[in-house]
C-alpha cells in the first residue's frame, strides 16, 4: 500500500470515528446520573405492572372471599356496614364498584386526621374482614417510589429528569452503536459470547441496549405527560391547541345543575347517602366536607387511585342544593351507571357536601372504553359524560401509551413485555457501571477523554438544544452538565474504546 493511500485510509478511519469519544462522553454523562433512577424505576414499575397478580397475595383475608349462591348484599348496605365499623368521624370517600364474585366490597373512607382508609367487607354476608391505610399499602408506596422517591416535590423533578437524561443516553447509545465501516447487521444484534473480560461486557451491553431501545423510549414518552412539572405544561398546551381534553374541561359547559320539575316524593323510600347530607355542617366534618367539594376542584383534585390523562383538569360540577330533596342512595347510582353502558370495574367518588356531585372514574385497560360521568346527587342527572371519543389528539395517543406503560393493553403479555424491557433496562445500568469500574484509572473520574480537535456534530448538537427547549428543567442541567465538564472535569487522559 502506497503512502497516500495509508493516509486516505486513516483519513477515513477518523472520519468514520469522528464525533465517536464525544458521543461517548456524554452517554457516561447520562448513564452515570440515570443509573440508580432507571435501578429504582425498573424494579417499582414492574411490580406496579403486576398489581392485580400481587395484591391478593399480599392480602388474602381482606381481598379475597369463598364465592357462594346465595346473592349479594345491596351497596346500600354494605355501605351502612362500612360505616357502622368506622369512626363516626370518618367519612365515605370513594366506593370501587366491582362484581368478580371471589373479591370483597371495599369503600375508602377519609378520617378526622386527613388520612385515608380502606375497609373491606364479604358482600354475600357484610362481614368485615379488616381495614388497610391507603397511603401505607404496599402497592401505593411502590407507586409513590416510582413517581417521586417518596420525597415529594424534589423527587418527583428528579424522577422527571432522570426520564429526560435516559433519551440522551439512548440517542448517544444507538449512536455508538451503529455500525461501522464492515460491520454486519448479526456482529451488531447477535452477542459475541466467544469474547472474554470486558470486551463481553462492551458487547452485551450494546446488543442489549439496542434490543431495548425502542421499548425504553415508549416508556419514557408515555411517562413524561404524568410528571409533575413538564407533565402539567404538556397538558395546559395540549388543550390550548385543542388536542388534548375534551371540550368543556376548561369552561363552556355549566358547573351546577338545575333542580326543575324535580319533586321531593319522587325519591320516597330512598335511603339518604348517610352523614354526608346530614351533618355537612357539623364542625370539622364540615370542614373536611367542603374540602373534598369545593368550588374549582378539578378530577386530580378527587380522592381516585388513577384517572385518565385527559380529564385530569376537567372541574368537577356541583349539584343543586335542595334542603327538600333526599339525596340518592348509592345503589340508585350504581344501577344507573350500569344503564349507561358501565358494569362493573369503576370508581365512585361519594359527594361529602350538599353540593357535592357522584363523580364515576372508568379507568379500562382499552383506553376506547374510558368514561368519567359526573352525576347530580339529588335528580339523577347525567351533568357530564365524557368518553374517549371526546378527547383530543393528544390525549388519545396518551391514553393508549399510559395503558401499555401500565402492562393493561394486552393483558399478561403487556405485563411480561413491560417487566422484560423495566428488567433489561436495570440490567443495563448494572453492566454500564461494571464496564465502567472495569477501565476506571485510579484516583480519576474515569469519563472519556475528548475529542483532539472538537468535530461539528451540528446535527447532536441541534438535537440537544432542541430536547432543552422542550424539556426547560432538563436544558437548564445540560448546560450545567457541559459547563462542569469544560471547567471542572478538564481534559481527561485518553481511555481505550
């Protein structure tokens, strides 16, 4: 080979190469700061994902009964029970509605203190099988570990971060990985299992991540509209543009019902919803009433497990007051609900005030059949019934990527697919950080050095700007990021790719 061919050829090489140690740099930027995050969202997420298949393993007394022929209490009575075996203080709050003939009757009650609990009764007999706290429950502490750390605000901007980070380190990881110069597309997606010590290690981990890839990205996209900051922005922009709730959420249709032609005999014989009509204005339940049904509380506001995304925002209505009328008894709602399409499988949220509204949560695993009705206590009438149909753009592509974020869409393979990816994911995170340890230098950070003479990646570069204009609070650590690294980290020693 002649010299001028030599230096073509190595001209080549570094063409090729070129962009390769920055690409890197910042991929070990971005693995360092998600790896505990991604451990802890891994491991969080898919036991959330198993829920249905954990909780009556956790609590079998409470959740689960002996099926038997004999029918079913009535909701009306089941609820006296509830509430005969609570504080007289506590308030109904909040009654799952569910027929599976092997599971209990359960409603959530708020107590003089703020705290909410569960009670749970056998609906054949009205036995009470035991009570849990529902910020205590297993399941709802490994929800509030996934969205915030259980640190609240701080640890829910973190979690929100780290969700923006792992899209840098996925577009630098596919980046790193694609293939170069002779490379076939099996040495690229086929592991080497022949290569020994880190060289396996760099293999696995990039035939891993690309694997991977795909559904990491889904899931971090599905995640980000129910974070708590750049979530709310996306939502208020969604709806501005007439892509996100549907219409009416943000005003235009009334917030308070009529009672015309409504007679105080047409409810004869009903039972009254119970203390919540009757003592709406007795001392702290008063006040604890009105703050479950005040003036511009809005669905996220509710006492829910989970709504959906698009009505998150939509005020909740308020009921006529009527000192003549009984309010309807809870059976008398499930019934009509049932009328309008929704059997079984929903949230009620009680009204705790004379102004209060039966507020029904339809929350399927077809993002097609969700509902959320709004229901007058005292006449019956249907003030809002908002379906999927009504959603905008937006919110229907968001309803179908939190059901299979969740593992709901396609039932237990939804479930192992989303634990496959969450798992593979920490996986990842674990071989990054052993690849790392392996090639570390001692007393040295170990971060790739940079580039001899920086190339243009004008195309890396746009895509970071634009990823910080669209996510604010995660343009703001990028900056900090690169700042540290050209003042406080300064030139690190060469480290072999």
């Amino acid at each position: 080979m002649s010299t001028t061919t030599a230096q073509r050829a190595t001209s080549a090489t570094g063409a090729a190469n070129a962009g390769y140690r920055t690409l890197w740099r910042w991929h070990f930027y971005a693995g360092l700061f998600v790896m505990p995050f991604l451990v802890v969202l891994a491991i969080t997420g898919t036991l959330y994902c198993f829920q249905p298949q954990i909780e009556p393993l956790l609590y079998p007394q409470r959740l689960i009964v002996e099926p038997q022929a004999t029918p079913r209490l009535t909701e009306d009575a089941l609820l006296a029970k509830a509430r005969a075996a609570m504080p007289a203080d506590a308030r109904a709050v909040t009654a799952p509605i569910a027929s599976a003939p092997d599971r209990s009757t359960e409603f959530t009650f708020r107590l003089a203190d703020g705290e909410k609990q569960s009670v749970y009764l056998n609906p054949y007999s009205g036995e009470v099988l035991g009570t849990l706290s529902v910020e205590r429950r297993f399941m709802q502490v490994d929800r509030m570990l996934h969205r915030k750390l259980l640190l609240g605000k701080p640890g829910e901007l973190l979690m929100e971060l780290a969700a923006c980070w792992t899209l840098v380190m996925i577009g630098t990881g596919i980046a790193l990985w694609w293939p170069r110069e002779k490379t076939t597309a099996r040495a690229a997606l086929v592991p080497r299992f022949s290569l020994q010590g880190r060289a396996l290690w760099k293999n696995l981990h990039a035939v891993m991540g690309i694997w991977l890839a795909l559904g990491a990205l889904i899931f971090v996209l599905s995640g980000l509209p129910w974070t708590g900051s750049w979530g709310k922005q996306f939502k208020a922009l969604a709806t501005a543009a007439n892509l996100g709730a549907p219409p009416g959420s943000w005003g235009g249709l009334p917030l308070r019902s009529a009672l015309s032609g409504v007679r105080a005999d047409q409810h004869a014989g009903t039972a009254d919803t119970g203390a919540e009509t009757q003592s709406a204005h007795d001392g702290h339940g008063a006040h604890q009433a009105n703050m479950d049904s005040m003036p511009g509380m809005v669905m996220d506001d509710l006492p829910l497990p989970l709504t959906p995304w698009a009505v998150g925002n939509t005020p909740v209505p308020q009921s006529a007051h009527a000192h003549a009328v009984q309010a309807l008894p809870l059976g008398r709602i499930v019934a009509l609900v049932a009328s309008l399409g929704v059997q079984s499988g929903y949230d009620i949220v009680l009204p705790t005030s004379t102004t209060g509204v039966y507020t029904v949560s339809y929350f399927p695993a077809d993002p097609k059949d969700e509902r959320t009705l709004y229901i007058d206590q005292y006449s019956g009438t249907v003030l809002k019934d908002i379906r999927y149909g009504d959603y905008g753009a937006v919110s229907k592509a968001v309803s179908y990527g939190t059901s299979l974020h969740m593992g709901r869409y396609f039932g237990i393979a939804n479930q192992i697919l989303c634990a496959a990816i969450s798992l593979g994911l920490a996986t990842m995170a674990v071989t990054g950080c052993v690849m790392w340890w392996k090639r570390r230098p001692q007393r040295s950070f170990g971060a790739p050095s940079r580039e001899r003479a920086a190339p243009p990646m004008r195309g890396w570069k746009t895509g970071l700007v634009l990823l910080g204009i669209v996510f604010p609070l995660m343009g703001a650590t990028l900056l900090a990021v690169w700042l540290a690294d050209r003042t406080i980290f300064g030139r690190a020693t060469r480290q072999p790719a």
